[in-house]
C-alpha cells in the first residue's frame, strides 16, 4: 500500500503508474501482482489482472483501450495522500480476499490421489498434478484428439498402460445461477467431445468428475451434476470425496 501511494505521488498521469508498476526491471512477480490488483481495484476496474500481468501485452494497449476509464492521477494523489489506517486495512483485505482461490481444489485433489493410490495398489495408476501445475491435454495422450481438452488427472491400467478414465476435478465453494450453468454446461460438453472421440476411434474411456465442496448443495447445481451421472451407458459418473469408496470402483474402470 505505502509503495502503491508512493508510485502514485511519483507519477504524472495514471498511464504512467500503470507503465512503473509492469517494468519487468523494476518489480518481480510478487510485488508487480499486488500493485496491478490496487491498479484495477483503485483506478480502472475494467482492466484485467491476469492479462495485465503478462509483460508480453504492452502497456500502451491498455493505455489504448482503457485509458478514458482511468482515474484521473490528481484524485488518485488527493485520495492516498495521508490515507487513514484503516482505510488502508481495508483495501488490503479487498485485494487479498481471493488469495486463497483454488487451494481447496488442490487440497481435494491430493486427498484424491492418496485415496486413489492407497486402494488401487497395483492395479491402476494415476497421474496429474496434484495441486497447482499444467493439466494434461488429451492431444497429448492421443495423437488423434485434435481439440482443446485438459484434464486433471488421467487413469491408466498398470499392467498394459490403457487409458481406462479421464478426470476433473473440481471444488465449489460457492455456485449457482449462472454459475452453476457454465459449469454442467461445460461438464456436458467434455462429456460429448469425450464420446465423439470414443466413437470414431473405437476407443472407450470413461470420464470421472470429482465433484465437492458446499456449492453441490445448490439445488441446480445437484440435479445437473445427477443429470450428467450414468450418461453413455454409464461411462460418466460424479463422485464426492465421500462417495469415492462406492462410485469409483475396479469393475467399473474395467468395464
């Protein structure tokens, strides 16, 4: 915060902060991250994070096109000049509130993986990351899968290597509405570009969705996710972590 006002004092228009906070030479990753959130948090909204943090997108483009949506650096020195405390308390908590996103689903796909490793000893393998890292394209896996497909895990028969299920693996905290559509609705799109391939290669993986978190509690989000289990003669299935036992078992992945 105390950086983020300084820069601003420093500065003689809100492009110019913008250009100060992305100098690679100046600020590595973990400090640059924090400044381009206080960026999009206090002077323009409508900038992206993730784009804006990759050094490869001049920041004359943004300038470009979001310029007329800055706020004008005279206000943005009014407002930080002798900031309150608490006011700085406060934008602080803003822009952590999300730091922790996307940890749950790395802690449930590790608590997965240890399940999966522990009951199929020998019989079947698992591979994937297990918390934050690249998830696994199918074009990587088959030659002939031409479309965009990542999964987080894959699992393969350890005598003779076979593709026996592709998996996702996802934790809701929180979903509905819309949420909640763009969710099924992409679930069901792996589900038929996985039955496609399937088809036209003789080939018959299943698909695992490893489902969890309290957001499955949302009416819509439950029925879809009962909707999306046993499709293609039962070569889909939704699983929590708690129904793992029953619903991912050695006759299934066989069959």
């Amino acid at each position: 915060m105390d950086l983020f006002a300084k820069l601003i004092n420093e500065s003689t228009s809100s492009a110019e902060l913008l250009e100060k906070i992305r100098d690679p030479k100046t600020y590595k990753a973990d400090v640059r991250m924090p400044l381009l959130k206080l960026f999009r948090r206090c002077v323009s909204t409508v900038i992206d994070t993730e784009k804006s943090k990759k050094l490869l997108n001049p920041t004359s483009m943004f300038v470009e096109n979001y310029g007329h949506t800055f706020k004008e650096i005279g206000l943005l020195k009014r407002q930080f000049t002798n900031m309150a405390e608490k006011d700085k308390y406060a934008l602080t908590s803003l822009i952590g509130e999300y730091d922790d996103r996307g940890k749950q689903g790395y802690i449930l796909t590790d608590l997965f993986f240890t399940w999966f490793e522990d009951k199929f000893s020998n019989m079947f393998t698992i591979e994937g990351p297990r918390g934050a890292g690249k998830d696994i394209q199918l074009s990587s896996i088959f030659e002939d899968f031409d479309s965009d497909y990542p999964c987080d895990f894959i699992i393969r028969d350890s005598q003779n290597q076979d593709v026996l299920a592709v998996g996702f693996a996802r934790y809701d905290s929180t979903r509905g509405g819309s949420q909640s559509d763009d969710r099924t609705g992409g679930n069901n799109d792996k589900v038929m570009k996985a039955h496609e391939f399937n088809r036209s290669h003789d080939i018959k993986f299943k698909v695992l969705f490893l489902s969890d978190g309290p957001g499955l509690t949302h009416k819509d989000t439950w029925e879809e996710a009962c909707l999306l289990d046993g499709k293609l003669d039962d070569r889909v299935r939704v699983a929590t972590l708690k129904l793992a036992d029953q619903r991912i078992i050695e006759s299934w992945l066989r069959s």
